[in-house]
C-alpha cells in the first residue's frame, strides 16, 4: 500500500465525520460526502454524448470541475475507494437521463494503466469505475485483455495529437480474438482531449471490434 493511499485509508476511518470536499462536520456517514456536496453533484445537469475520432458516441456525466473534481481527486491520488459510492449515485442518476444502448455492448473496458502505476496506486480507477457501470447496466467487465505496456511520458500540456504521438504503441490486447466483432464501452474516469480513449479504440478496432464507444465520469471542457 502506498503512503497516500495509506494515508488516505486512515483518515477515512480516523475522521469519517468531515466532509473531504468541504471540510463540514458530518452527522451521518453513509455517504463518503457532506448532503450539501452530494446534492451539488446529483443537481448539475448531465452532459450530452460527443463523438471522437474513432469513438462515435463518449457518454460523460458532468464537466471535470467544482466537486466531482475533488471527489475524482480524492478517489484516485488520496486512495478514497469510499468515493464509488457517489460515483454509482451520479452514474446512475446519468444513465436514467442519458442511457447508453446497453443492448448493443458486449462488454465493459476500463482504460488500463500500467504495472507501475498499478503498484503505486493499487488500484486502477478506470476498474472501480467500469465495476459501478456493470452493476448498473448488467454488463461483465474485461480487464485483462487490453493492456499498457510501459509507462508513456506525462500527458499534461500536450495538444490532443502529441498526445496520441506519445500513446502509440503503449496498448495492446493479449487476446484480439476475443475482441472480433464485439461492441465494445471503454470506461475512464475523465476525459481531457480524448486521446487515450482514441488511442485504446484504435487498439481494439485493429483487434477486430466492431465498434467501440467510450463512459467517463467526468469531461473537461
Ligand atoms: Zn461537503
């Protein structure tokens, strides 16, 4: 366990009654944040599907801002598992406004990350995320087929191309068999430029899917 998420870990059970986002005392702990947080998130309105390069719908639940920024902040570099929580209420309160056609999908794909990455963090957040939508639209998770092979240069800063410069070559699948002819939801938690989205179709479309659309919970705008 890494030292943030030890951390992390501790202060949820050491503290449970303080809002993470806005310091507030809680009262009651069934949720990972203040009602006032919480009312924030579920009140904003939903964000319509884009499309991006090979991705022809990207469904996302609300701009990468305000709350849902800390809560994501929170959940992945402060080890806050305890965030699913308000991420399945989002997305589900986003899927009941904006439903994505379940009954094409085959299967769910959380963006992966690499074995670095994976150890210092311990958990991929894109799998936690991926794991909220199968229990909300009853469709399995796969996450050891696509795969990242190294650790690519940081992305921030970059333009959308330089960034997929940067990410080509870095997935692959272990198993384009079982990619052919499939339809495919790659799951992450934002959405920046698109790129390692684009970057992880492109992958899985040279496997063989048949098409590959794309949930984030949040987008940057
Ligand atoms: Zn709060």
């Amino acid at each position: 366990m890494g030292i943030i998420e030890l951390l992390g870990s501790c202060v949820d059970m050491l503290i449970p009654d303080e809002c993470p986002i806005c310091g507030v005392r809680m009262t009651a702990h069934s949720s990972p944040v203040c009602p006032a947080c919480r009312g924030s998130l579920l009140s904003e309105s939903a964000l319509a599907p884009v499309s991006s390069g090979h991705i022809p719908a990207i469904w996302s639940c609300l701009p990468y801002s305000g709350v849902l920024r800390e809560c994501i902040k929170q959940f992945k570099y402060h080890g806050r598992k305890r965030m699913t929580r308000v991420f399945f209420d989002l997305a589900g309160e986003y899927l009941a406004e904006k439903p994505v056609p379940v009954d094409i999908i085959d299967s769910l794909i959380p963006v992966p990350i690499c074995s670095a990455r994976l150890r210092e963090r311990r958990f991929n957040q894109s799998e936690l995320i991926a794991g909220i939508l199968c229990r909300l639209v009853s469709k399995p998770v796969c996450v050891h087929n696509l795969t990242k092979s190294e650790n690519t240069p940081p992305q921030n800063g970059l333009s959308r191309n330089r960034r997929i410069d940067n990410l080509k070559g870095s997935f692959f699948t272990r198993d384009p068999a079982a990619m052919r002819d499939k339809t495919i939801l790659l799951v992450d938690d934002v959405m920046t430029t698109g790129a390692t989205l684009e970057t992880c179709a492109e992958e899985l479309l040279r496997a063989g899917a048949k098409k590959v659309l794309g949930f984030t919970l949040a987008r940057t705008l």
